[in-house]
C-alpha cells in the first residue's frame, strides 16, 4: 500500500495530469466513462431480471456485485468519471491545485460526456438492440426506474450524497493497493454497497432512466427530477464528505 505520503504526492499528480488532457482526450475519455458505467449496469440489469422473475432473494445482492466492473475498467483504462473527479479534483481544490471555476468546469464537462456515452449505450444496445427493452429486462428495468423518480428532489439529493461518498472511497482504495487484486478488490466493495442500498450515481441513472425513456415508461421531466438533484447531490458527496475529509486529514497530519 502506498503511505500517507505517496497518496498526497499522488492524489496532486493525478490532478494536474487530468487537467492538463486536451480536449479531445477529455472527450475520448469522458464519453468512454460513461459507456463502462454503463456495461457494469446493464450487465446487472441482464443478471437481475431473471432472478425478480424468480422472485429470489439474490436479486440485489447478484446486481449490486457486478457493477463494479464499470469503475475498475475505467480506473485501469485510464478513462474520465465525472463523480470519481468530483472527489479527486476537489482535493486539488482545496490544495490550490486548481481554482474552483476550473474545478466546476471540468466536472459538469465530465458529467456531459459520461451522459452522452450512457445514453448511447442506453439506446444502442438497450433500445436498438432490445437488451434493457423485451420481455422481463424491460419490466426490470422500469421497476428500477420508477424507484429513482418516485422520490423527492431532496431525497434524491441526499442519497446521491452517500452514493458519491462511497464511490471516493472506491476510487481512493484504488489507488492506495498497489498490486491488481488490491486494486480490485478496493473498488470493488465501496461501490457495491452503494448500489446494494440504493443510492444515486448520476451518470448510472444517465443509463438507467433514458433507457427506460426509450420504452416509454418515463418521461424526460421525470428523468430531470432525478438527474439535477443526483449530480449536485454527488458533488457534495464527492467534494465535502470526501475531499474536504481527506484534505483535513493531510493537513492535520503535515
């Protein structure tokens, strides 16, 4: 594992390499973000839905243990997630690393991209393909849908809060571990705690709730009332409960 010393040194390296990508590699990056995100969900969708059928106990558990795989191959590809920036570039915030403008900047580009890259996959392999659209997949999918627009605004941002919160503790294990199984295995459980609870990760519902758009079982009003609250709901997860706590723990420990 790297010391507390190495992940300073690196949680800044990774700060000014990421803000210092062309824009064409942002966006390469950003829109391939989003479709990884994307694989680990629908990958869950297409596990989950047989098992609801079943009406198994499972169901959660089996879907929330193949999202990760999203996060992991963006974290060794090199790819761009916007909430894993939120908490990442905001420690080069609060370190003076970046001005907050340049930190708002990046994030909502970001969150663009990762949009851009879920719903292509949403309506390619989702709609185009029928893989989220016929027969219990597409009850599946509108089941978990209704659950993310039935709730309040401010509900839907409270729980985008914890599920940022989790996801920087994934993306922080990661880069502790130095060794693949380390790294994995870091990611891994944060993430899938928070999709076993339930809570909301803007760019998976960037996924989620266009695919279920696509068959008609929401609309794009309802798509906005969980969209606007689960990013800024993700950003303060990401920025005050996760990089402000980090940042303070440095800092005490300098």
């Amino acid at each position: 594992m790297h010391t507390n010393d190495e992940m300073q040194a690196l949680l800044v390296d990774t700060v000014r390499r990421k803000v210092g990508y062309p824009l064409r590699k942002k966006v390469t990056l950003g829109i391939l973000g989003g479709v990884a995100i994307s694989l680990g969900f629908l990958a869950a969708i297409r596990a989950m839905a047989p098992l609801t059928a079943l009406q198994s106990p499972v169901v959660s558990l089996v879907g929330a243990s193949l999202f990760p795989v999203g996060l992991i191959m963006i974290v060794f590809t090199g790819q761009e997630l916007a909430t894993g920036n939120m908490f990442v570039l905001g420690y080069g915030a609060l370190n003076r690393n970046l001005g907050w403008l340049r930190y708002f900047f990046e994030v909502i580009l970001i969150t663009l991209l990762n949009g851009l890259g879920a719903i292509l996959l949403a309506y390619i392999f989702g709609h185009y393909l029928g893989l989220t659209k016929v027969d219990i997949y597409g009850k599946q999918v509108a089941t978990m849908a209704m659950s993310k627009v039935t709730p309040s605004m401010p509900m839907i941002f409270f729980s985008a809060i914890g599920a940022n919160w989790l996801v920087a503790m994934g993306v922080y294990l990661g880069m502790v571990a130095k060794d693949t199984i380390g790294k994995i295995v870091g990611m891994w459980f944060p993430v899938m705690i928070f999709v076993l609870i339930g809570f909301n990760h803007v760019i998976a519902n960037f996924f989620l709730l266009p695919a279920a758009y696509f068959n008609g079982t929401i609309t794009l009003v309802q798509m906005l009332h969980n969209l606007v609250p689960a990013f800024l709901g993700n950003t303060f997860g990401g920025l005050l409960l996760a990089a402000s706590l980090y940042f303070t723990k440095d800092k005490n420990n300098a």
